[in-house]
C-alpha cells in the first residue's frame, strides 16, 4: 500500500505533498501488463493524479486526469479520489521504444506531445469543473506543473519518477508537489526554488531511503515545516457488478434484449480487468427494468 504525506510551511503559505507509490504502480504493471516505458508513463500519471486528488476538500470528490498526445501509448486515464486513492488506464500498454538521448526511458516519446491534457473535477455541483492545456512536454510533472499554472493559478512544482528494473518489476515510485499561497513571499518562493536545485530526483532519492515524509519536509526545509496529513494510499477500482448492470441498463431495451438474442455478453472494467458475465435471462430482466 502507497503512502502519501503532506507538509505545510509554518507560515502556511506553502504545502507540499509526497508520494510513495511503488505498490500503485506495481499493480498498474499487473492489471495492465505494461511494457517498462507505459509502465513509467502511466505510473507518473497515476501518482500525479493521486496528489491532485488529495488535495479536493469533499470527501465524495474525484478528478480525472486524460492526457492525449498522440504518442503510440495512446490515451492514458487515471482517476483519483480525495483521498488519493487511484485506478487508470492506458489505449497501447504493450509499447516498446528505445532509450532516449540520456539512456532513460523515452516516456515523452510514449506519451506524444501532439495533444491535450485534460482534467474533470467533480466537486458534487451541477456541473463539473473542466480544464484543458496543451501538452507542454509529455514527461507529466511539467505538464501537471502547467496545467496548474494555467488553469488554477497555482504556482507548482511537481516531480515524479518511476524506476523500473531489469526484470521489469517497479523498484521505486514516487513524486512531490508544491503549490504555494497566494500570499507567499518572495523569500519563501526562493528557498522553495533553491531547496528543488539541491535535490536529487525523486526515485535517486528513495533509492538513497528517503521516506515520502523525508521528501515532503525536504521541499519545505528552511521554512520550518510540519507535517499535516499522513494517509495510506492504494490503487482502487471501486467497480462491481450493480454499477455494470446500471451501465446495461442505460444501453435502452432494444440493444439489450438484442444482446440476450446472442446468449448473453462479458462486460470487462477497463481499470481493474475484472469480468462481468450476464446470461441472456439477466440481460432480459435488466431490459425489463428499462421498461
């Protein structure tokens, strides 16, 4: 189980959340079974998403985070509670590419930078908050720092970092974010900036065992930070067979019982690959409900 811990200056004009996510992106390398490059794209997004998610007020909060660049992975989706709780997805996960120029995994290459990144948060208003930018670099952490920017006027500075191993395994996992107040001093901004320079990044650093707590105080240090929140985080479907059969439902009577006609079907979550089977005696109960 992942563990996210979040800090705050002592001024409160600064917060920073860190992640440990190596069993998160673990079990997206199971459920997908992601070539290492998706494994590393798709693992940034998931933990990206899991610190914007964490950061909602309402406890039945959830943000979704699409980014689409046009890349040979295709589409990558992950979805985050308030919590930080999160499941995601991917078009391509088998995709295979060489090294980049630094002998690193090519995640921009994977990902594409010909696209969009997208974010819906639904807030339990009328209707949900949308917003959209151009993908600024397609290795994540720049893009979730400029979306932030652009959208929410919210000056950040986000890193992730997924190591993958020889065997393909996930040996370390984790990211950082730091939003700042609108009442944040200059002086503030410049400690911020000259505590990310003396940083390693994040997966050196676990690698060195720093804890997610060591990392969050590391980003605040000089501005006497504390910690504010401590929470377990783990990578969560939430699908189960009601949802599906309310999902059938919604296809109308007609398609259903012409799925009943052809024995029945498999309805297969996208997240978590887990199978539903309906009967063609389920499928018609289910079109008489939509009577």
């Amino acid at each position: 189980m992942g563990r996210i811990v979040r800090t705050i200056s002592k001024d409160a004009s600064a917060v920073c959340s860190a992640i440990d996510g190596m069993d998160i992106v673990s079990e997206i390398r199971r459920i997908h079974n992601t070539s290492a490059v998706v494994t590393a794209a798709l693992g940034r997004l998931a933990m990206g998403t899991s610190l914007l998610g964490f950061g909602l007020k309402g406890s039945d909060d959830s943000i979704t985070v699409r980014m689409d660049g046009n890349g040979p992975a295709g589409l990558l989706l992950c979805v985050a509670d308030s919590y930080g709780n999160v499941k995601a997805d991917v078009a391509n996960p088998g995709v295979e590419l060489p090294l980049n120029s630094k002998g690193k995994l090519d995640v921009r290459g994977a990902v594409g930078t010909d696209g969009t990144l997208s974010v819906i948060k639904d807030m339990g208003l009328k209707e949900p908050y949308c917003g959209q930018i151009p993908i600024a670099s397609g290795e994540i952490a720049e893009d979730i720092t400029s979306y932030l920017a652009i959208s929410e006027q919210i000056p950040s500075v986000c890193a992730l970092g997924v190591l993958v191993d020889t065997d393909m395994s996930v040996k370390k996992a984790g990211g950082f974010l730091v939003q700042l107040l609108p009442f944040a001093g200059e002086e503030v901004i410049s400690q911020i900036e000259k505590n990310i320079q003396q940083m390693q990044s994040v997966t050196q650093l676990m690698e060195e065992g720093k804890t997610e707590k060591d990392i969050a105080l590391m980003a605040l240090a000089g501005l006497e930070p504390e910690v504010l929140d401590d929470f377990q985080v783990e990578y969560r479907c939430g699908c189960s067979r009601e949802r599906t059969e309310k999902v059938l439902i919604s296809l109308g009577k007609d398609q259903l019982e012409e799925i009943s006609r052809d024995g029945g079907t498999d309805v297969t979550c996208n997240f978590c690959r887990t199978r539903y089977h309906f009967t063609s005696e389920e499928i018609l109960a289910l079109a008489e409900k939509n009577t």
